[in-house]
C-alpha cells in the first residue's frame, strides 16, 4: 500500500474546475508516487499515465477557499 510519509492512507487531489478542462480537451493526468531524499533528491516508485475520462467516479466536495473549486478524495490504490 502505498502512504503518505506520515504514515496515512495516500491520496491525489485533483480540482474539479481543471479536471473538467482536462476531460474537454481529450486531456491526460501524469500520476507519480515518490520518496524524497535529502532537501533536493527524489525516488520515482511509481508512475502511471491515464486519461481524464478514465479515472474511476469522482465523487466531489467542497475544498474550501483553496482555488474556489470542489475536489474529491481518490485513494492512491484507486489510481494504480
């Protein structure tokens, strides 16, 4: 399973607004988990190329202020 580095189930966060643009435009989402080194390294343990269309249903929130927009919780395990 993969994790954020504080040990919690990992996430993506994705903006409804842009991900709407993305799916108009035939778009594409570049998903890359990785484990940083140091203040400037970093490891890619994974990567996966999928189109907007394709990810699994979105169920959408509030995100509060941030960006103005809703976004939804999709669990890493969900994209890979």
């Amino acid at each position: 399973m993969l994790e954020h580095s504080n040990g919690q189930p990992g996430t993506v966060k994705i903006y409804r607004e842009y991900h709407e643009k993305l799916r108009r435009h035939d778009g594409w989402y570049c998903f890359v988990v990785y484990r940083p080194h140091g203040c400037s390294g970093l490891t890619v343990v994974r990567d996966k190329m999928t189109r907007a269309c394709d990810l699994p249903l979105l169920r959408w929130y509030g995100g509060g202020d941030y960006r103005e927009t809703e976004q939804p919780k999709i669990p890493i395990d969900d994209i890979f």
